[in-house]
C-alpha cells in the first residue's frame, strides 16, 4: 500500500483552540536556551529542533499562561525533547545500564536541583526549568510533578528493556505503558502551574478528575501514534499503536488506522461524558477544576493541529495531508555506519560542552 487515509480527528473533536500571545516574544529566549544547554550541538538534532517547532506546540497547548510562565512551559517542553531525543532516538535508545543512568540522573535533579549536577544535557535543562518552576508552583503541584516525572522516567526505561529484548506487547499492555512514557501525567502538574492552580488533593485525585486524565492522555498518545507512524516506520520504529493493532488483529494498515481511529473517537465521547460529571466544590474550587480541564482540551486539540502545522511528520507535504487525510508512505530509511559515527561525534562535542559549563 502506497497511500492510506487518517481519520478525520479534527473533524470531531470537540475542544476549542487557541494561541498564547507570548509566542512571539517568549521564543527567542527559548531557542538561546536550547542552544546554550548544548542540546542542539547535534546538527541534525539542531535541524529536528526547528522543523518541529516546539514553542509552537506550547503556544497551542498552554494558551492561557502568563508570559513568566509560558516561558516555563516552553523549557519544559524542550527540555522533554532533548530528553527523548536521547533515550528513544539516541545512544540510549538500546543502552539498558545507560537509559538507567539517565533516569537517576534526572530524578536527582529534580530532586535536589541546588546540589545535583547531573552529565546528562537532558537532566540539567529539566533542572534548570524546575529550580524556576518551584518558586511559582503550589505544594501540591509539586509533589504531583515529581511523582509523575519518576513514572515517566522510569516507563522510558522500561521501553529501552522492551526494544532491547524485543518485547511484543499487546494492545493493552502497550496502552498502559504509553500513558507513562508519553510524559503527559507530569504535563497535567505543569497545565497548574501555568494556570497558578492549586489544587486540592482530594479534588486533584477525585476519580472523576483523575479519569478525565486518563481520557485526554489516551487522546494526545493515541493521536499523535497515528500522526507519526509514517515517519516511525521508515526509520525502523515500531512501538506504536497502529502495528500493534496490525499484528494483534491481523489487520492490514489502513483497517488498523481505522481501527485507532474509532477507538480516539470513543476515548472524546468518554471524556465529554465524564466532564459533564463533575462535582461541585466550593466556587472558587470549581473554578479552578474548569481551569484544569480547560487546559487538558487544550492540549488535546493542539497537539493534534500542531501535528499538521509542523513537518515533524508530515514534512513538507503537512499542508496537503491536513486538507486530503491522505499520507504517502514513506520509504525505509539506510542507517549506514558512517551516519551511526557522526552521531556519536555530534553527541560527544554536546557531552564535553556540558562538562566543560560545570567546571
């Protein structure tokens, strides 16, 4: 099959979008950070950078955030890319004793950002965000965005276990891993910072807000699984929904795409269902709680316009499959060893960089 066709997601998704007027502003300072951090000293990582435009994406997804904010929310953001760029496309992607390393690394800065100095690029950015972040996050927050960024660390782990030993997972299985990796639990903690929430326990852990969690973390990890399996697929990556529905059902690309197609279109009726049965606190509680979910919707349909405003993976057809939902497979790309060794020479001048800073 040559072609096959997305769902229109778009289409019945039922958030409303909007952009962040710092954009325009914020960015700059962001892009000087990246290059300082030493994250981009990759050129092709410094390419992936500008192609996919991640301030972009923050601007849709936290739309509401002051401008001392949203210029967290960007680093943080940044700082995840650099994060996966290391652990799911670089040297750590099959380095189980390394990719632990990292995991320990970053949860040791955040843990104690004065003192730690971590030799992972990745774990000093998300250091450096969270040494700024703490001084306007709530109690509660904090202690939510530790927690989750553990989870999250360690599910990256666990993926780098599962690719090395060739791990099959079922559709089940691969979902419930993917609510942790995808990083959008400790993304929720970052959506109350950037509102100045400060939520209650007993109202963050309702079962009703936590499951409204669920529902849009299945909608951004879902969404983004169709988006980017053509991509993923011609450079030889396989954890993702779309062929693990091929291989569970015995299904052929375009009836598997349907198929996670039907089953986001479900995940936005349950979330819709859900939101509808929110309880009421106090007024200025509920105002916050509508805040919250606010914030989630606007990750769900950002990420997904985003998806089609960038070339990240669509390239530069993305204007033509937002309009026909026809994506044209592309070919498996040559992972030759002379590629392989400009990599490790790229990463080795970012490695040095950064040691060189603690100095």
């Amino acid at each position: 099959m040559a072609t096959f066709m997305l769902p229109d997601i778009l289409g019945y998704c039922p958030f409303a979008l909007a952009v962040n007027p710092h954009l325009a502003a914020v960015s700059p300072e962001c892009d000087a950070w990246m290059e300082a951090s030493g994250a981009l000293d990759d050129p092709a990582v410094a390419k992936r950078y500008r192609v996919a435009g991640f301030n972009y994406l923050t601007a849709l997804c936290f739309p509401e955030a002051d401008r001392e904010r949203f210029r967290l929310c960007c680093d943080y953001i940044n700082a995840l890319f650099a994060w996966d760029d290391v652990i799911d496309d670089g040297e750590l992607r099959e380095n189980v004793e390394g990719a632990q390393h990292a995991v320990e690394n970053v949860m040791s800065a955040l843990r104690d950002p004065e003192n730690f100095r971590p030799d992972c690029v990745a774990a000093d950015m998300l250091r450096d965000f969270w040494l700024r972040a703490r001084k306007v996050a709530s109690p509660g927050c904090q202690e939510r965005f530790l927690r989750t960024m553990d989870s999250y660390a360690h599910a990256a782990s666990q993926q780098v276990i599962n690719r090395v030993h060739h791990t099959d997972l079922d559709i089940d299985t691969y979902i419930k891993l993917r609510r942790d990796v995808s990083a959008l639990f400790p993304v929720w903690t970052v959506v109350e910072l950037s509102l100045g929430l400060d939520l209650p326990d007993e109202v963050a852990h309702h079962p009703v807000v936590e499951r409204l969690g669920v529902y849009a973390n299945d909608l951004v990890a879902l969404c983004n699984d169709v988006y980017s399996f053509n991509c993923e697929q011609a450079s030889g990556h396989y954890s993702n929904l779309v062929p693990i529905t091929m291989a569970q059902l015995s299904l052929p690309l375009q009836r598997a795409v349907d198929h996670v197609g039907r089953r986001i279109e479900s995940t936005f009726a349950a979330f819709v269902a859900d939101k509808s049965q929110l309880p009421s606190w106090t007024p200025e509680i509920d105002r916050q709680v509508q805040a919250y979910v606010r914030g989630m919707e606007s990750w769900v349909v950002g990420s997904i316009q985003w998806s089609f405003d960038s070339n990240r993976y669509f390239g530069k057809e993305h204007e033509e499959v937002k309009r026909t939902l026809c994506v044209r497979l592309w070919p498996k790309e040559v992972n030759t060893p002379e590629k392989k060794a400009k990599k490790v020479k790229a990463r080795g001048r970012a490695k040095a960089k950064q040691v060189a800073a603690h100095l």
